[in-house]
C-alpha cells in the first residue's frame, strides 16, 4: 500500500504517514466518493480528516489513537450523524462486514433529510442503528441501546453542548468508556470573548464533573477551523 508502512491502529483503522484507512464493511461502495484501495484481499477507504471530526483527533491527539478508538464489538453512541460519512468508517471498524463483530452504533440525528440519507446507508450496513430525533434527550436513545455504551461522539452544534454532554455521559457511558465531544466556538456565542474564553469554559465544566477525567482537549483547527475536541473518560 503505497510507500509509507501502515501502522494498524486497530482491527479496522490503518494510519499510513498523515493518513487513515478503515477497512471497508461493504467492498466496491464509497460512501462520500472517497478513494478506496486494495491491500491483498482487504479493501480501504480513505478516511478524511477534513471531513470528520474524529479522523481529525486521531491525527492530532497526544494520546495514543489506539486507546481512544472503540473496539470491533462493542456498544457506540454517536449523536449528530449528519448522512453518515463519519459514521461509516466507525461502522467499517466496530461492525465490520455484516456485522460479523456484532457491533452496535445508535447514530441520532435531528433532520429528516439527512436521515433519509443516513437510513440508506444503514441498510447496507447492519449494526448502524438511525435515530431521527434529538440527541439531547436520553428518552429519544434509550430505547435504542442493548447496553451502557463504551464509546461516544457528540458533535451537534447548538449553545450548551458541554452540559448534554455530559448528561449523556452520565446516563449512558460505561465506567471506562471514553466520550468525544466536538465543539465549535461559534456555537458558544452566548459566551463572552473569544473563541478561547468559550473552550476554556467548556473545559472548566468538564472537569468540574467528578465522574469522568478529561483526557485530551484537541486543536483539530487544522482540519476544521474554530474546532477542538475534548476527550473523556469516565
Ligand atoms: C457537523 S454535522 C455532523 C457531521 C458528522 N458528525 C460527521 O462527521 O459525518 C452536525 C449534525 O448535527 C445535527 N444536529 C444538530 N442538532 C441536533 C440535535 N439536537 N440532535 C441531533 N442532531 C442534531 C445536524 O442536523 C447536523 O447534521
């Protein structure tokens, strides 16, 4: 695969120099007109960092990406999936192909446009489970999870997206499990200052909260201007 040595981050996630790879849950498909390449008999898809938070974080943490990732199997949560683009390559690693993991991704999302796309997407693959509702209330979710969720991402974009996150970590992260908020200063405008003032609260508000460590807190401004994204677990 090309000229740099990919280094597997995990089962379905291959980085290769600055960039990712997940390994594609339904072969010969792109979902967003990504390139897709073959290794042997295992095919990858690009995953762009411009285009997803996550990629992003995994590029730009500190921490090793490998701990942050969820694990092939396990129970996620991801709230604000738009048509599924980010979705689809946490579905390629935690579900794999059909569903061979037995994998669970909730994916909640408030427009009924984007979800007719994310609904198709969904019918290719199973285990990514849509959610047309609002990712703020517990009651829209719980019917939905078969158990307490050892990873989430919340990237929605409205005023007071720390203190949802954090009750959605309260009711639905395991002990241990790591959550991932995206925030963008703009969507903070309530707050006074600049776009620091208004990371540094969302900071604060985190760590006030004695049941989850704040583990990382990323400048993905790189990728995605007026972003960061803060890392927990609880
Ligand atoms: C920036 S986009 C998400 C992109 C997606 N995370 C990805 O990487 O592919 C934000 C999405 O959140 C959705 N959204 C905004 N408020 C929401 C809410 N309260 N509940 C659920 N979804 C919401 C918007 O409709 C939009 O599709």
């Amino acid at each position: 695969m090309g000229r740099r040595k990919p280094i597997q981050l995990a089962w379905g996630v291959r980085r290769e120099g600055r960039s990712l790879w997940t390994r594609n849950a339904v072969k010969g498909v792109s979902v967003r007109d990504e390139r897709r390449k073959k290794d042997s008999r295992i095919e990858w898809r690009y995953w762009d960092p411009q285009k997803s938070k996550v990629a992003a974080c995994l590029l730009k943490t500190k921490l090793n990406p490998s701990e942050i990732i969820p694990k092939s199997g396990s129970t996620c949560l991801y709230l604000g999936a738009s048509s599924g683009t980010t979705v689809s390559h946490i579905h390629d690693h935690v579900c794999g192909s059909g569903n061979h993991h037995n994998g669970q991704i909730v994916s909640v999302e408030i427009s009924p446009r984007m979800m007719r796309d994310l609904s198709k997407l969904s019918e290719s693959r199973p285990g990514l489970i849509p959610v047309l509702g609002d990712a703020r209330d517990p009651m829209v979710i719980s019917p939905y999870l078969r158990n307490k969720v050892d990873w989430f991402h919340q990237d929605i974009s409205v005023a007071d997206q720390t203190k949802s996150f954090l009750r959605i970590s309260d009711f639905f992260l395991k002990d241990g499990g790591i959550g991932m908020l995206s925030l963008k200063a703009a969507s903070e405008r309530w707050v006074e200052g600049g776009d620091d003032s208004r990371f540094e609260l969302a900071k604060k508000l985190i760590e006030s909260n004695s049941e989850v460590t704040l583990i990382d807190n990323v400048d993905i401004s790189h990728y995605e201007g007026q972003h960061r994204v803060f890392i927990i677990r609880k």
